[in-house]
C-alpha cells in the first residue's frame, strides 16, 4: 500500500481521509441550515459549484458511495417495478444489497 502524507486526499472512503485541524475549523465555523428542504447554504453553494464545473443545470450532493449508486440506479427505472439486471461481478450488486439497489 502506498503511504500517505498530509497533502494527499484519498477519495477511496470517507472514512480513510481525516480532516486537518484547519479543515475542522472551517466545518465548526459554517453556515448551517437543513439541506432537505434546499436550506442549507454550503449544500447549495457546492452543489451550485459541481454544476458549473460539469456544464450541468443542476447537482445533487449525496453523502455516501451507496447512497450515490441507488440515485444512479433509480434514474433509469421506468417505473417502481423495475429492476436491473447486473454482473455478480459488479461492486453495486455485492456492496449496495442492503440499499435495494
């Protein structure tokens, strides 16, 4: 396994990279509101930020990997009977079970 310093973010989990003291400054120090119902500004202002940068209309901000994979999945169902069909092989079909995905 390759080691890390301080400047590199791994993106393989949450759970692997830890925040900097600066960084637990910033998350104590934010503007805070209730993101389901479109409140909470530092939601609104990241998701606004990923839509400009991907030249899309709008971003959704989901917190985990198997939360993400369940929105990917459900944009493509017809109606609520639906199902996918996937690899055994597939990370989604051994990791996302629990989420009915």
């Amino acid at each position: 396994m390759t080691e890390h310093t301080m400047n590199t973010i791994d993106l393989r989990s949450d759970t692997v990279t830890l925040p900097s003291p600066e960084m637990r400054q910033s998350m104590a120090n934010a503007e805070l509101g209730d993101d389901v119902f479109g409140e909470d500004p530092t939601v609104n202002r990241l998701q606004e930020m990923a839509a400009a940068t991907l030249g899309k209309e709008a971003a959704l901000l989901v917190t985990s990997g198997t939360q993400g994979n369940l929105t990917a999945m459900l944009t493509h169902r017809r109606t609520t009977i639906s199902r996918a069909r996937v690899s055994s092989l597939w990370r989604i079909r051994t990791t996302c079970a629990a989420a009915r995905c």
